[in-house]
C-alpha cells in the first residue's frame, strides 16, 4: 500500500472514534487535548498526516515522540551513535528540516574531524531504532525530536564528546549552503537548551561569520530573517545586540526606510530587543529614519502590508513626542487610513488592521478612534458572523485600543477609557441579534471559553441590560455538556466564564442554578464558584468533597476569607474540614524565600486567626523554622501586605514553644507589630 495512502487511511479511522483516540493519545502526550492550552487531537493529526513520510512515523508524531527523548539518548548512547544522532538533529535545525543522506552525515563528520571509524555501523543502529526516518532519509522523525534530542545528548556526554558536537555547530553556523532562517532556529534552540548552557560552545569567529551574511542580504524575506537571526545572536555575545549592530546602524536604518512586507516584522523584533537592552541607543538610532518616510510608510498599507507596517510602528516610539515624533504623526494621510479602515476587506485578517489602529492608539488616539468608527460596520459583521472565533481578533481592539475590555486591571486612572472610548465599544453591539449571539455563544468548544468570557465582560462593562438578556438566553446546560469530564476538576476557563457570567444580580442565579446542577459531576469545587453558589458549597463540603482553596502551588487568598465567612454563617462544624486542603500549601507558600509571597495572604490570615486558630497552628505546625526564617525576615521589611501577613504569624506563634515560636519572639523584638483587629471577621 502507498505509505501516503496508508496516512491518509489511519487518520480517517482515528477520527471516527474522537473520543477513544483521544485518550489514547493522552497517555502519551498530556499536551493534548480540548482545553485552551491544549494541542487539539485534529490539529495533532492534520500535523501528523502532512508531516509524516511513513506510517510509524506518522504514529511517533501523534503521540508526541520527542517527549520520549530521554530514552532515545539512552540508546543512541548505548549504540556509540550519540554523535552521529547530533549531528543529524544540527543539520535537520540548520536546514530547516530537509532531506538528508547518509553520505551528508559522513561529509559533516569527516570536516570536524570527528572520528568516524565505527560510523557506518552507528548510522545503521540510527535506522534500525527509527531515530532515524530511514536508511535514504536521515532526519529525526520530527524536528522538534531533533531539537529535544540535541539538548538531552549535550547534557549527557563528556566534555571531550561536547568538543566534537561544538565543532560539528561551528562548522554548520559558517556554511553557507545553510538557510538563515535555520541557523536562526539552530541558535534559539542552543540558546533554550539548558537556560543557555549551551552557547559557549559557539565560538565568537563563527558568530562573526554569520553576522557578515546577516549583512548581505538584500530581499524582504531575507532581511526579515537576517534580523531575527540578529536578535537570537545577541546572547551568544558577551556585549549584547549593540555590539552585533556596531558599525551597520546605516544598513538598520535604510531596511526601516524601505521595509516592504515582510521586514517590519523583523524589524520590530531587532528593535524592541534593543530597546529593553539599551534604550537611549536604540532611540538614538530610531530618529536617524526621516520622519517623512515613516509618514509614507504608515498613509500606504494596504491589506497585505497593514500588520508588518503596524509591528514597526510600535517599535518606533512615535508617542514619545519629541519633534521627530510629530513630524511622523503630523505628516500622516488620515484620510488614507480612514478609508482603509472604511473598506477593510472581509477576507482579509482583522488583526492587522487592529494592530494598526493599536500602533497609532497613543501616539495619535484620535486617529486611532476615528478608525475604528468607520471600521465598526465590518467589525459587527465579523461577530456576527462567528462571534466565537471572530472575538479572538476583536478582543485586541476592546483591550488595546478602546481600553474598555482590561481582565489585568491596568487601565486605570490616566489611561482609563474615556466617555468616547466607552460609546464605541457599546457601538459594537448595535442591533445585534441576542438571541442569535447566544446560539453561538452556547456552540463555544471548551478551548474558545476565554473568548466567551471576554465577549461577556465588555458586554457587562458596556450595556448591563444587554448582558443580562444575553446570560439567560445562554444555552447553559449545552455549555455544561461541552465541560464534560472536565466538570470533575474544572478548567480555569470555565471557572472564569462562569464567575464572569454571574456579574449581576439577576445573572448571579442563573449561575448558582447552573452550578446546583452540576454539582455531582464535581470531585473539588474552585472557590470562585463557592462565591456564586455558597449553599451549594455547603452541601458540596457535607458530603466530604472539598473546596480547592490551593491549587497546585498557589492559594486563592483572594476567595479564602469569603470562604471562611462563608462557613462560619452556614456551617461552622464544616470550617477545620475546609480549611485542612490548603493548610500544606499554605505552609510551604509562607515559608518561601521571596517577601512577594506574603503580600495578599493577610485578610484570610486574619478570619483563620479569628475562626479557626487551630487550623492556623496546623499550618505553623507544617514549617521549619529555619527555612522560614529567611522569608519571614524579608516579608518583615517588604511592602504593607507582606508586613500585615507577618503581624498574623506573629501573633499566631507567639504562645508556641517550639522553633518557630522562638523565631516569632525573635522577629517581633526587632519591632512592635501593629495590634490585628479581629472585629467583624
């Protein structure tokens, strides 16, 4: 059978039974998945089938082979074909991936002097193990693998077998018949191997060698990539991307005057690595562009160049306002811009023309906002259409550009949302259809939840009566079924759409009703839905399951003292029960080195002082002092929150006669702690 057709044939079959080849696949790759973070199962195969030349290999890239790499070092070491497998995964990096011969591995090898009298025997392990693809074709079954494996074979030889893989990357980095684009990728991933362990063995010639080449290039494509490959050089020099420019700042400001689409994507990325690095010289380079150019630049996108002009726009610092500044932006055609953004295509991509009017929010917000007023009617369209998928692009221009959509609280003050800002993203919502948006909203897969979350919050924040018509319309029971299995440990996803969805009153009990329930499908209940539904926790705790005040390393200080509140109204028995999930975790978090892990964990502190000291004293119970000690110190010294948490600990360890007691009285010798009112916990 044709190997291609035999893909083709697995693939047809593995979707036939989604949800059995998805836990299969599980087992061996937990990446993938249906929540947002996930690498979704269709998307897995799709790669899979186009990337795959046979069908095992097809199989190795299903199941996520490259995150066996440690035991395919092991073998490669075993076989003395450790050597022979770095060198195939340099040349599959540096080559991006192309086919490559036996008589290619032997060529590299003989140039660096490597000993290949044993290698003929390697190679053929190499294939009969299938680290390889085949005898005609030695590439790892997948790049990624190759990436992995280089790393892992690194970390396991001897300083003398890391000799020859350095002369084996040297001898790659300074050939030419290598793409940019592949060094660039063989360098990034030397460079995140090992917290750049790595790139010593990259010696300053050969880096010198391709920054020349970085220097030739004269097409768009390939200045685009000769400045990522500057960016990912930078760190494999001692003094940084100032010195990798030194003495090319003119060819950097003539790519910025003539960037043709592609470059201002690479551009962007050069410059705004430059400008965490060394800021006053990279805006000392920026103003050497004539402003008029950049004017011109931005006044003729188009829909093709429109993101990678607006990538470099941001990098330009045109909201700086000095006179460079505002001969760009006073220069700038604003009835081009409007007219691109009145007739944006609806085939094109909606990011670019909202990264556009992003790159110009704060330098020139009323332009920006005069854009998005004519881009309204295509913008509506688009959410109405798939507000689902669609709201992953337009959530850019609620978030970056109006400012009225903020899940990180950061607009705030001065750069709050004004009256106009606000009208326009109401604007958005003009006659659309609620019924109709709920019907797709209630279609959302678990992955695209965020999305809802965030179509829900600016509808909140914009038009409440609008949002509490749209989350009774909301088809909830469908949205429970899409959780699933997941309801047993809910996804923060979920989580969030849900706490988001229950933002008013009236809204609030469709919620607490949609959580009642589900209330059986869950093992533990985050506390967040605790907040929505308090006596559906109660009867959640009664039956011996438990509030997930810790999730893995983190404790929600936030919801914990309405918790306690919470039980201590409706069921105080039940308190030291949900109290004991977090107390481990709340040991080990107050005994952290960092004084940032004490600065919100006061309040709840506080209500376990005043209702459940014993579960505190278990906590106190739980650390060392002489780990402790460290943190407690620099908590004592930190911001307000951090000094607040230690006036509990003190307090709470005062009485106690063991180490951290005696550490409690010494800290609190060095300074009379603030009295801990208990009143009204």
């Amino acid at each position: 059978m044709d190997p291609q057709a035999a893909i083709r044939a697995i693939a047809s079959g593995l979707l036939a039974d989604r949800p059995a080849t998805l836990e299969a696949v599980r087992r061996a790759d937990g990446h993938v998945g249906d929540l947002m973070m996930d690498t979704s199962l269709e998307e897995r195969i799709e790669h899979a089938a186009k990337y795959a030349a046979v069908p095992w290999q097809f199989c190795f890239v299903l199941g996520g082979g490259w995150r066996r790499a440690n035991e395919a070092t092991s073998t490669a070491g075993a076989l003395g074909a450790a050597l022979p497998l770095a060198a195939v995964a340099i040349r599959q990096l540096a080559s991006r991936d192309s086919s490559c011969s036996a008589a290619d591995i032997t060529e590299l090898l003989i140039s660096t002097t490597v000993d290949t009298r044993n290698l003929g025997a390697a190679l053929d392990a190499l294939v009969a193990e299938r680290l390889v693809i085949s005898a005609n074709d030695f590439r790892c079954p997948h790049q990624r693998f190759a990436a992995v494996l280089l790393g892992r074979i690194l970390e396991r030889e001897d300083e003398a077998s890391r000799a020859s893989v350095a002369a084996i990357l040297n001898a790659v980095v300074t050939d030419y018949s290598f793409p940019l684009a592949g060094l660039r990728t063989l360098l990034h991933e030397l460079w995140f191997n090992d917290y750049g362990r790595w790139r010593r063995l990259i010696r300053r010639e050969s880096i010198e060698h391709l920054l020349a080449r970085c220097w030739e290039v004269s097409e768009p494509d390939e200045v685009m990539t000769a400045c990522f490959v500057l960016t990912e050089i930078s760190p494999f020099l001692e003094d940084g991307i100032a010195i990798a420019l030194q003495g090319n700042e003119s060819t950097i400001v003539s790519w910025i005057e003539r960037a043709i689409n592609p470059m201002g994507h690479g551009l962007a990325r050069l410059l705004n690595d430059l400008l965490n690095r060394r800021e006053e010289f990279a805006i000392e380079l920026i103003r050497r562009v004539n402003p008029i150019v950049i004017s011109g630049l931005i006044s003729n996108v188009d829909p093709a160049s429109a993101g990678h002009v607006a990538d470099l726009a941001k990098s330009l610092r045109l909201g700086k306002g000095d006179p460079w500044a505002q001969r760009v932006l006073e220069n700038l055609d604003k009835e081009k811009l409007l007219a691109l953004a009145a007739s944006w295509p609806p085939e094109a991509p909606l990011y670019r023309i909202i990264s556009l009017m992003e790159a110009l929010a704060w330098p020139y917000e009323t332009l920006a906002l005069d854009m998005v007023e004519v881009f309204l009617p295509t913008a509506r369209k688009k959410l109405t259409a798939d507000p689902v998928l669609n709201f992953r692009e337009l959530d850019d221009l609620a978030w970056h550009v109006l400012r009225v959509l903020d899940p990180l609280g950061v607009y705030t003050g001065k750069y709050a949302p004004t009256t106009r800002h606000i009208h326009l993203a109401r604007a958005l919502f003009d006659n659309v259809d609620l019924h109709d948006l709920a019907r797709k909203l209630s279609l959302a897969p678990l992955r695209m939840f965020q999305q809802v979350s965030f179509l829900l919050a600016l509808l909140h924040r914009v038009s409440g009566p609008k949002f509490k018509r749209l989350v009774k319309l909301i088809d909830w029971d469908g949205l429970g079924a899409t959780i699933g299995a997941h309801w047993s440990h809910l996804p923060h996803e979920a989580e969030t759409l849900i706490g988001v969805a229950a933002s008013t009153s009236e809204s609030w009990m469709t919620m607490a009703n949609f959580i009642q329930r589900n209330l059986g499908h869950m093992e533990t209940m985050p506390p967040r839905l605790a907040v929505v539904a308090p006596d559906a926790a109660v009867e959640f705790v009664r039956v011996g399951k438990s509030i997930a005040l810790a999730n893995y390393s983190q404790v929600a200080w936030n919801y914990g003292e309405f918790v306690i509140a919470l039980f201590m109204e409706k069921a105080p028995e039940l308190l030291p029960s949900v109290l004991a999930q977090c107390i481990p975790t709340i040991a080990k978090t107050l005994s952290e080195a960092d004084p940032s892990w004490y600065k919100e964990s006061s309040p709840m502190l506080k209500a376990m002082l005043a209702h459940a000291p014993e579960s505190l004293q278990r906590v106190l119970d739980m650390m060392s002092a002489e780990k402790a000690a460290t943190g407690w110190k620099a908590a004592m010294s930190a911001g307000r929150g951090s000094k607040k948490t230690m006036d509990v600990l003190l307090q709470a360890a005062w009485d106690r006669t063991d180490a951290i007691g005696d550490l409690a009285r010494q800290l609190r010798k060095r300074r009379k702690p603030r009295s801990i009112s208990t009143r009204g916990i």
